[in-house]
C-alpha cells in the first residue's frame, strides 16, 4: 500500500488513513466477500509451493498477516518469516495474530539485504506499488538466486461493459451492503476505494512485462476464476 497508480482518487496518506480505519474489521469483510474461502486459497498458494521447511519468506502489504501466517505453519523451522506493512493498524493486527516478525515498509523500501528469501509473496497489494519497474528490480534483489515471487492480486475485467457493470456493482450495491453488515462505514469507504485501486491497476501484460525486464524469469499471469489471479516469477539460478 505504497502509492497509487490512480493518485487523482486517492493519495498514499489517504489510502493508509483507509486501511487504518478499516483495519479491525478488515478480516471479517474478507470472510464475507470470499465466502469464507480466503484463508483456505492463502494456505493453498503456500501448500503448492512445496516450500522446505526452512525457507524464508517475506509477505509484503502483509496486512492482518494470513499469507505469513501460512507460511509460517509450512515452515515451521524457518527463522525468518516477516510480513511488511505500512499501516500500523495492520501490523497491530498482524502481531495479535501470530506473526512473529512485522515489519513497517513497502515495495520500493524493504529494508532486507540482497538475496535474503526463498519466496517474496504479496497478497492483493503490488496495484499499490507506484513504479512496477523499480518495484520488480526491488523485489528480484531480495530473492535467493531460484528464489519464487507469487503476487495474488484483484484484476478487472477487460471487456468494458462488463468491467462497468462490476463496478457499479462493488460501489453502489457491495460497498454499502458489506458496510452495513461489518457495522462500520469504513468498510463502505474501503471497498469503494477496492474497486478505485482494482479498476486503476496496470493490465497482466505490463506487470509480467515489468517483472521480465527486471531478469525474473518464469513470470506469467494466472487467471484464476472472477477478478482472482496470480503473478509468479523467479529469480534465476545462476543469477
């Protein structure tokens, strides 16, 4: 949650003060809004890693800390599992819930030595990342060399009449409702600033594009059923 690709909606202090507000509600409106399944694809996309119980994994926009939470289930003998996060909101809630090492940063400022982890993850966060080239020159330094990259992200539809009707669907029916069911209307601003960032993000091509002139390789986009997807890459083996 860095900076903004659409800056004329939100600037990076408002899109904070957002989150911070929201923060307390923020994994109820997640329950809600994925049907009770976002823990269960969180630990998925960790499980599929095949991860060796060692590996060190950092979680940028880490959030309430699911993704490190995860990570830190699958490799319990890993002494270094951080979760990165500019609100402080978030990283309260991420310490409460049990991730041991939070950490305040963001994507063009982590504070980590070259080639520190075996996997970087991001969990709906890299839209915020307000340059995706230095982004991905950032995020390739703190890899191991055949280190992994996995960014699950939010993207809008492509097909403008249908990209249109979710949107007014998030904003006028979704934001409200969700908003009137959490008792906070922080979330009714929060979900409404959801789609802002979704619908203002980069196309797939021009983040695989960014994180391949970077010298990740492997990178692709994967589609996973409605606005869900994954960007993955590696850091080379004998980079």
């Amino acid at each position: 949650m860095t900076a903004l690709p659409h800056a004329e909606r939100h600037g990076a202090d408002d899109v904070l003060e957002i989150y911070d507000r929201a923060a307390g509600r923020y994994d109820l409106v997640n329950a809600i809004a994925s049907l009770g399944t976002g823990r269960w694809y969180r630990e998925r996309t960790i499980r599929t890693l095949d991860l060796p119980e060692d590996a060190a994994v950092l979680d940028v926009g880490c959030g309430t800390g699911a993704l490190a939470l995860a990570a830190q289930r699958h490799c319990p003998e890993s002494s270094l599992v951080v979760g990165v996060d500019p609100s402080e909101e978030m990283r309260t809630l991420a310490r409460r819930a049990g991730v041991r090492d939070v950490r305040a940063g963001g994507f063009e400022s982590l504070p980590f030595t070259d080639a520190s982890f075996d996997l970087v993850t991001s969990g709906y966060a890299i839209r915020y990342a307000g340059d995706l080239g230095e982004t991905a020159r950032e995020l390739k330094r703190i890899l191991k060399p055949g280190g992994r990259l996995v960014l699950l992200e939010m993207i809008a539809p492509t097909t403008p009449w249908l990209r249109a009707l979710v949107g007014r669907g998030i904003r006028s029916v979704g934001a409200p409702v969700l908003g009137m069911l959490c008792g906070s209307r922080a979330v009714t601003d929060l979900m409404r600033h959801f789609w802002d960032s979704v619908d203002g993000f980069a196309a797939p091509s021009v983040v695989v594009r960014s994180l391949r002139s970077a010298g990740l390789v492997e990178a692709e986009y994967r589609p996973l059923g409605g606005l869900l997807g994954e960007f993955r890459a590696a850091r080379p083996d004998d980079d």
